[in-house]
C-alpha cells in the first residue's frame, strides 16, 4: 500500500455516505438482529421440549453442515447469477421458513425443528457470499476495510440485542412463536431494503456469464485460484489455523467461569458484554489502521495478540482478570476479521469472488466444528486451563505462519489483486460514486 493509496483510506462515516452501502448496512443489521433472536429461542426451546443434549446438538450440527458442504456449491452461483436478487430471493424464502418454527412446538416434531433449521442455514449459504461479493461493487476499494469493520460491529450489537429480546420474550412472557415471527418481520425488511440497492451492480458480469463445464468444474477453479494465491492462501491458513484455536476457548468459557473460577454463571454475561464492547468500539479503529498498515499486518499483529491474551486467560485465577483479558481480545478481533474479508474481496477478481466468499466461509465453518468437538475431548483429559494454554499455542502457530508466508507477498500483488477487482465488473461507475458486504 502506498503512501498516497493510505492517505485516501475511507472511514466508517465515509463509507456510510454511500446510500447502496447504507441499505446493505441495514439490511444486514436488521437480519442479525433476527438471528441473534432466532437462535437462542430455538436453543431454548429445543430443551423445554426435549431436555436432551443430544437434540441440541442435533440442531446445532443442522446449522453448522451447510457451510461446510452447499457453501461452496452457492458460491459459484453467486458468481453465475445476479447477487442482488440471490440476497432478496435467500431473504424472501428465509422469512417464510422461520415461521415454521411456530408450528413446531412439540417433542415429537423435532425431525421438523431439524430439518427447519437446516433448510434455513443451506439458504443463507447463498446469501452470504453473495453479500460479501457485491459490497466491493458499492464501496470503493480504499473504503473496504472500514465498511467491514462497522459490518463486523454492528453484527456483534445485533446479536447482543437479539439475544436479550429472546430473553425477555421467552423469560417474561413464556412464548417463542413471537421470536420467530420478529425474524420473519426482519428478513422480509431486510429484502425490501436490499430492492432498493441500484439493480445494475448486483447482475453478472460477460465473464461470469462464461459457461462453466459443470458446477463440480466451476467450484474447483475457485479453490485453485485461492489455492494458486500467495496471498489468499495464507491468509486462509492463518484464518483456519486461528479458529482451530479460538473454537475451543469459546466452547470451554462457561466451565472456566462456573468450575474452575469457581463463579456465578450470571458473571457470563458480563464476560461477554466486556468483549463485544472492545469489539464495537475497534470498528473505529480499523479505519485509522487501513490509513497506515496493510491488512496483512494487521491480521499478523492482531493474532498474535490475541493468542497471548487468551494464554492469560488461563491463568486467571479472578472472575475480573477474565473481563479485562476479553475486553483485551476484542479490539483485537474485529481488526482480523475486517482485514480477512477486505483482502478475500480486493485480491479476487469480481467473476471469482462469490466462490472465494464461499471458500473462506468453508473453512472458517469447518474450523470451528472441528475444534468445538475436539474440546470437550481434551477438556476432560487434561483441564480447561490446559486446554486455554493449547489453544493459544494454536492461535499462535497462525499468526506466526502469517507472519512468515506474508512475506513472501509481494505488495504489488496484492495491488494488482486491487484492481483486478474492478477489471470484470458492470460499467457502474456513476452508480458507485452516486450510491455507493461477513
């Protein structure tokens, strides 16, 4: 990044001048919020049902698979077809789907709830690539990084929200058909809003209309690109590596809280408020960041400090030593993922960028699972504490993988991936400097 390149860096109020960018802000908050509301009613009523473990596995699993396996098939759809309907279609549909869960309120329906929530997640599939893809056709490229950093905010503001209306809707009236039908309501504005995005941007370029041999063919050349890219690759690999680490802390925070802290479980709450707080307020920071480092940097920087910060976490041996540690760790991870998507959106031209969305999304998804499941294993056999230790050796390993493959990026290339970008897009100039995705 030049000098001149960081001095016209965007920043978050800049970037929500652009009113295409406003309505896809929008849409995306106002649906998180749904989801956020959404999920834990479904957790909550997947036990009352059922008291089982097992069903709420079940239904966690439903959710998780999709990305992992239709994930990357939608991505070379998005890159077929037009991501502003795909968004509005996966928008529409969802809306009605959720509405299911309202005639699902019994034990022996479940198969339902399962199948419900495994429609809903294989739809979103779809819609988040396409988002993540047509956000550069928006914002400029020098507003990227802000634009995801007040995307990464917002969706954390969102769930916390979500989570407290469920809380109060399920806790104080004993009633989850109106959770379900509040998602409904927000899908549905969500789609309204995401109509009003200028219509040009979201159709596919002559490039993408290029038939593929087969949609097998079509996935296949979005993972060599990625896997043919110095820097997508990396940055993949740090990103994998990184959640490897940071799925287990996240599943063994309760038992380190209640059984090794010894601790109220009420003090979760304020565990996680301390570090969406952090979170919420980085987003303002990664402007100033994207005018003085590149996004490599700064996911190297900010793994490796986080990686530090939850080796400490284990050692905790006061509840207020975790609050401090995790507000630490959020000013750290809103920079990581912004910077992740920024690069996965200027490094790949625009006919390959909903399979590369996908492809990330994969990875991160399967990450996850993977580490989730191997916690509870490990957490058994040699303590939570050791597990927090491990998986900062983990998180570690990533930002030090980062810290040496970066170097072998040239900053050319990730320029030259910068105006690549543009090179297959829509002749929407005047759209974007008139009007104008996680």
């Amino acid at each position: 990044m030049t000098d001149q390149q960081a001095a016209a860096a965007m920043n978050v109020r800049d970037v929500l001048r652009l009113p295409d960018f406003r309505r896809l802000w929008a849409a995306q908050a106002i649906s998180d919020v749904g989801d956020g509301l959404t999920m834990l009613t479904l957790m909550l009523l997947v036990n009352e049902l059922t008291h089982s473990t097992l069903a709420l596995a079940a239904v966690a699993i439903a959710m998780a698979i999709p990305p992992l396996t239709i994930g990357l098939v939608a991505g070379s759809y998005v890159d077929r077809w037009d991501r502003r309907r795909i968004m509005i279609v996966a928008d529409s549909l969802r809306a009605v789907i959720v509405l299911g869960f309202v005639f699902a309120g019994r034990a022996d329906l479940m198969p339902l709830v399962i199948a419900l929530a495994l429609i809903q997640a294989s739809i979103g599939t779809f819609f988040s690539p396409a988002r993540g893809a047509l956000v550069p056709r928006v914002v400029p490229a020098e507003g990227l990084l802000a634009a995801n950093s007040i995307t990464q905010a917002t969706r954390v503001i969102a769930s916390v929200i979500g989570s407290a209306m469920a809380g109060l809707i399920v806790g104080v009236a004993g009633l989850t058909w109106p959770a379900f039908a509040i998602d409904a309501a927000t899908f549905a504005i969500s789609a309204t809003l995401i109509v009003g995005v200028t219509a040009s941007l979201g159709r596919p370029t002559a490039a993408e209309r290029v038939a593929v041999a087969g949609v097998g063919a079509s996935v296949m050349e979005g993972l060599r690109f990625v896997g043919g890219s110095r820097l997508l690759s990396t940055t993949l690999l740090a990103l994998t590596v990184t959640m490897l680490g940071l799925g287990a802390i996240n599943v063994l925070f309760l038992p380190l809280i209640v059984n090794v802290l010894d601790v109220n479980s009420a003090w979760l709450g304020a565990v996680d408020l301390a570090q969406s707080a952090s979170m919420i307020m980085s987003a303002g920071l990664v402007a100033v960041l994207a005018a003085r480092l590149h996004p490599t940097r700064i996911i190297t920087v900010s793994i490796l400090a986080v990686a530090v910060l939850i080796g400490l976490v284990g050692a905790t041996t006061h509840v207020a030593q975790v609050l401090l540690l995790l507000f630490g760790i959020g000013w750290f991870v809103t920079p990581i993922q912004a910077a992740v998507v920024t690069i996965f959106q200027t490094g790949v031209p625009d006919e390959k960028r909903g399979r590369a969305m996908a492809t990330l999304q994969a990875a991160m998804s399967g990450a996850s699972v993977a580490s989730m499941a191997l916690a509870g294993i490990f957490g058994q056999l040699v303590g939570v504490r050791t597990v927090f230790f491990l998986g900062a050796l983990v998180v570690g390993s990533g930002g030090l993988a980062a810290a040496a493959l970066y170097r072998g990026v040239r900053k050319s290339d990730a320029a030259a991936g910068r105006t690549s970008d543009t090179a297959g897009a829509p002749d929407a100039s005047v759209d974007v400097g008139e009007s104008a995705a996680a």
